[in-house]
C-alpha cells in the first residue's frame, strides 16, 4: 500500500509540474509586448462608435468597440509596424498604414464618417 502512496504522489508530482523533463514546457518567452488602445468616433459630431471592428491586418485580432467606442488589443510585439483596418457598417472603413508601436503607449482617436 505505501508503494501505490508514493507512486500515485509521484504521478501526481508531475501532473502539477507539467512533466518537468520536457524542456519545451519551461522556456521564458523574453519577446517584450505592448497594447493599442483607443476610441473610434464618429466624424461630425465626435460621439464614440460602439461595436466597431478594429482589427490588426494580416492577424486574426480582432476587436470590438465598447459602448462608448473605446477599444484595447494586447500582446502585440513591441516595436514593430501594424496596419490597423476600421470597420462599421454605413460609416467609411479607416485603415492606418505603418502604425509604428512603442513598448509603452500606443493610444489612436480615429474618426469616421458616414458612407454616401
């Protein structure tokens, strides 16, 4: 009976520790990221959108504005260069060529009007 004890304590063990021999279960991911945050609004009277499609091009992230047409997108790496598409329906889409991303603050406003 204490054999079965140990051995389950230690099927156990490992279960917890995510089988501690694989070494791929235990790299540090050390790519530093940052978020886009900001507020889709409409052109002529300034009020903000709500459920606007703001997405990152050639990603699957893909967000929605809150009622007061505030949006976030997180973990995307620093640094780098996005192309932001915006998207509403009977409002003109947006697209933001080169947003260049700092490791801090990525805050846009983008402003959109109506379609004819």
């Amino acid at each position: 009976m204490k054999t079965l004890s140990i051995i389950i304590t230690i099927v156990m063990l490992q279960i917890a520790t995510g089988f501690a021999g694989n070494d791929n279960n235990h790299k540090i991911n050390n790519t530093q990221t940052t978020r886009i945050t900001g507020k889709v609004v409409d052109f002529n009277n300034q009020e903000g959108l709500a459920g606007v499609a703001v997405k990152i091009v050639g990603t699957d992230n893909t967000v929605y504005t809150d009622f007061n047409g505030n949006f976030f997108i997180n973990n995307i790496p620093a640094n780098s260069k996005v192309k932001l598409q915006v998207n509403y329906i009977s409002y003109n889409s947006v697209v933001i060529n080169n947003l260049k991303l700092s490791p801090s603050s990525n805050a846009v406003k983008v402003s959109l009007s109506k379609a004819n």
